[in-house]
C-alpha cells in the first residue's frame, strides 16, 4: 500500500494536465520535500486543514501552480499572508527565477517558511509583520491566497497592492470585480487576476 507521499506524488503526476502546467521530475521530488515537511509541521501550526495526499497535491499545489502563466521571468512578487507556503513556495519550487517577498504575521509561520525553503533549495525574503504595518514592496505582482479575514481586509489589500502592479487573489464567488478563471475541479473557486492596479 501507497504511504502518503507516494500518494502525493501519484496524484501529482495523475493530474498536472487538467492544471495545464509541464512537470518536471525535479519540480515533483521537490514538492514531495515540501509536502513532507509541511505535514511534519501541520500539527503543531495549522499551516493547512487537515486533508489526503491527494487533495494537497490538486486543491493546495496544483492550484498554486495557477499562478505561473500570470507571472514572466524574472518577475517581483510580493505573497500576503504566507502561512503555510501558498501559494508561492510551489511556484517558486517550479520557477526558481521567481523574486519573491514573503509576508506573514505569525513569527512561528515565518521560521517553517524559512525551513521550508531552505529544504527545497529556493530563496526569499520573510518579513514576519501584518502587511498593513508596512510599506508595500517594490513589486509587480501581490498574491494571496489564504489571508486571515479575507473578505474584511480586502478594501485594506486594494489600497495597500503598489500601483501598477497586478493582483492575483484565489477566492470564492464575487470576490472582486476583476478577470477571473475557474480553478479546474471546482465549481465555486477563482484565481481573479486584477492588472495594472491604479490604487
């Protein structure tokens, strides 16, 4: 019988076509690092609800892999509320020419964070404060996926996202008035892409 990283991985390679994204065999035993380190971690932090190999690789990596047709190489990012790694530490795992600022409030998120990238072999800067206490940084792209509050920070994100830049939020329903694209599998969930944010 399977163990669940092995799972994991299956489900991985079972289902990157319906994501649209090439998969390569270093890409997947990196993200079986990750996995594995952040099921290590989960119990103590929380990063993600509790799920099956197989749901993390579709609804929690795959659907970080989203993002990549948005972003060109070379691009700056800056991830809100990073928690567990989502959705950028999969992406930066794909596309190490990523420029990435991670931002996540819980100090105790911000040192798995660390480990984490430091395990796959990817780099980024942490800034372990809520990201209204900051200046926005100077990036192209704001991503965010699971942010505390979501829907009351909203108004506080679009004021804050530097003008500009694109903002690519995954979310239900209405979310934003922005392009959105159907998260494959779901019915309900979007990555809305919002570009040359005026402010």
């Amino acid at each position: 019988m399977p163990d669940e990283l092995e799972r994991f991985r299956n489900a991985l390679l079972a289902n990157w076509r319906t994501f649209d994204f090439p998969f390569s065999s270093d890409t997947a035993t990196r993200l079986g690092i990750y996995y594995s380190l952040l099921t290590r971690w989960n119990e103590r932090l929380h990063l993600v609800a509790p799920c099956s190999p197989e749901e993390f690789a579709t609804r929690h990596v795959l659907e970080s892999l989203m993002l990549l047709e948005h972003l060109p190489h070379g691009a700056k990012i800056a991830d809100i509320g990073s928690g567990g790694g989502l959705p950028i530490i999969p992406c930066l795992i794909a596309r190490a020419d990523l420029e990435v600022t991670l931002i996540e409030s819980s100090q105790k998120k911000a040192v798995f964070l660390r480990e984490a990238l430091k395990e796959v072999g990817r780099s980024a800067t942490i800034i372990a404060r809520r990201f209204e206490e900051i200046e926005a940084p100077d990036v192209e792209f704001v991503t965010s996926r699971a942010l505390d509050q979501f829907i009351r920070k909203i108004p506080v994100l679009l004021a804050w996202v530097p003008k500009g830049s694109t903002l690519l939020l995954f979310g239900g329903e209405n979310l934003l008035d922005a392009e959105c694209f159907l998260i494959p599998g779901s019915e309900k969930r979007y990555l809305y892409v919002r570009r040359d944010f005026r402010g």
